[in-house]
C-alpha cells in the first residue's frame, strides 16, 4: 500500500532538463513511441519526417515534442509524449539535440529561432 505514494525518480538528465528556463511544445500527427525511440536512436533527423499538426484540430490523440532550452540555445533536450484528451499516455527518453534541428523542427510549425 505504501508504494502508492512513491514518487518516480527523475534521472540526472531528466532534472537538468527541467530545470533550463525556457520550454517549447508542438505536435505531430502520432507515432508509435518505440518507432520515435528507433529513429532518434539511429537519426534525430528522422523527425523531420513527422507530419505536422494543428492542436487545436486533433485533441483527441497526437504526438507532443517537448523542447527543454536554454536561452542562447547551447543546451537543448526534446522528448515525446504520446496524447489522448491531453493527457499523456507515455513518453520517451531525453535526446540532445543542436540548435539546427529544433530550427528545422519549428520551421515546420512556421517558428523562426
């Protein structure tokens, strides 16, 4: 009964991400997590592949790209959750990115860095 109250333990990673100032999300159309964890694994470009979408026209279920950031960009960490009625159903690790792809990534959603 008492491992209800157990709070998950964050990795080193996951609390250093967090605690950078500024946070960026956008969505795409769903994914599989384990095909997400894959092609981030062989090639975070890969995600530029993603289609797209519009929150507010598909709240049912969609892919969040969560952007943990700094404000000169130096350090930049995404994650994935998988969303059904906004609450998250299961999420990825954390990656590393550089500024050029989460560039590439927001240009999709028309956002300049």
């Amino acid at each position: 009964m008492f491992g209800l109250f157990k709070k998950n333990k964050m990795s080193e990673d996951d609390k250093h991400a967090e605690s950078l100032p500024l946070t960026k999300k956008v969505q795409f159309e769903t994914v599989p997590l384990s095909q997400v964890e894959i092609e981030m694994d062989d090639d975070p470009r890969l995600v530029l592949h993603y289609t797209p979408v519009n929150y507010y026209a598909t709240k049912e279920k969609y892919l969040l790209c969560i952007f943990h950031y700094n404000e000169d960009y130096s350090e930049i960490f995404v994650r994935f959750e998988y969303r059904v009625d906004d609450l998250p159903r299961g999420k990825t690790k954390l990656w590393q990115i550089d500024k050029d792809l989460m560039r590439d990534i927001l240009r999709k959603f028309g956002q300049n860095i």
